[in-house]
C-alpha cells in the first residue's frame, strides 16, 4: 500500500516541497520526510475530510519545519523600492503556471507566505502564527511578493492584459 501510495502522489506532493524550497534535492529530501510521516501517521487519519488535504498539510508543514531551519521570518526581508499596491486584484488575470514558475525568485519569506495565502488558503493570522511572524509582516510580505511578481512579469515580457 505504501509504494502505491507513492507513486500516485510523490509527482503532486513533490511539486508542493519545491514551490517551497528552492532547492531540488532538499525538496526531494521534504518529500521523503513527509510520506515518512504520513506512514507514520496513517492511524490517526480518521477518515474526518479530505484524505489529500491531510496528506497536503503534512507535506506544507514539513516544509516549513525545513524553512524554519534557516529562515528568521521574524525579520522583515526585501522592502527596497515596493509601492503600497493600487489594485488588490491584480493577480487574478496571471496565469497560475507563470506564478509557479516565478515563485523562485522571490525571497524565501516572500515565497513562503505567498504560497500559503494565496495557494493554500491560510489566512494571515494562521500564517503569523505558523511562522512566528506578525499579521502586519504577513501581510507585507504577501504585498511585496504579489509586486515582485508583477516586476517580474513584466520583465519576462508578461503582459498582465495578455494573460486574460
């Protein structure tokens, strides 16, 4: 069961340990970790909700277990030359795969809370609260990541009109 378990999920949750690690072999070594734990674990899963979900927030927590190794996300990173955001909306014409592909260039704490806010639904007092962070910085950091996106975008010559 274990190896069947593996095989259909390692592609899906490896995607999840790299969009928060840069790295390809630390999110590999996240990958292992997780289904580590999930067999581990397997009892506890009372059948309560998604089966997957469990298994996603295993693998998010695994990965911000790693993150926390090395990142101080009390510290307020990258705030050079950012303006206040005009349009709150501003990403929901951009093409998710542009984001996924983008998401490494941005400073780890950006990333991070980007990822949990707008991919898997944390809300900012969750997020301050799993990173020791305030909901101010969450906030700032998912501003600034949403940004830099755009910076970067439009530097890969990504339009956000085109993406529509």
């Amino acid at each position: 069961m274990q190896k069947q378990l593996y095989e259909k999920y390692s592609a899906r949750y490896f995607g999840v340990c790299k969009r928060y690690l840069k790295n390809v072999e630390l999110a590999e070594d996240v990958l292992v970790k997780g289904f580590l734990k999930i067999f581990d674990h397997i009892d506890s899963y009372e059948g309560k909700g998604n089966f997957e979900g469990w298994m996603q927030r295993i693998f998010v927590n695994e990965c911000l277990m790693e993150l926390r190794k090395k990142q101080d996300f009390t510290i307020y990173l990258e705030t050079s030359n950012i303006q206040p955001q005009k349009e709150a909306s501003a990403l929901e014409n951009l093409y998710e795969q542009d984001i996924l592909k983008l998401l490494d260039f941005l400073p780890t704490g950006c990333r991070t809370v980007f990822n949990l806010y707008v991919i898997e639904g944390y809300k900012h007092n969750e997020i301050a609260e799993q990173l020791g962070i305030s909901e101010g910085t969450s906030k700032s950091q998912l501003n600034l990541a949403k940004e830099k996106l755009k910076v970067l975008l439009n530097e890969y010559g990504i339009n956000q009109s085109q993406s529509s």
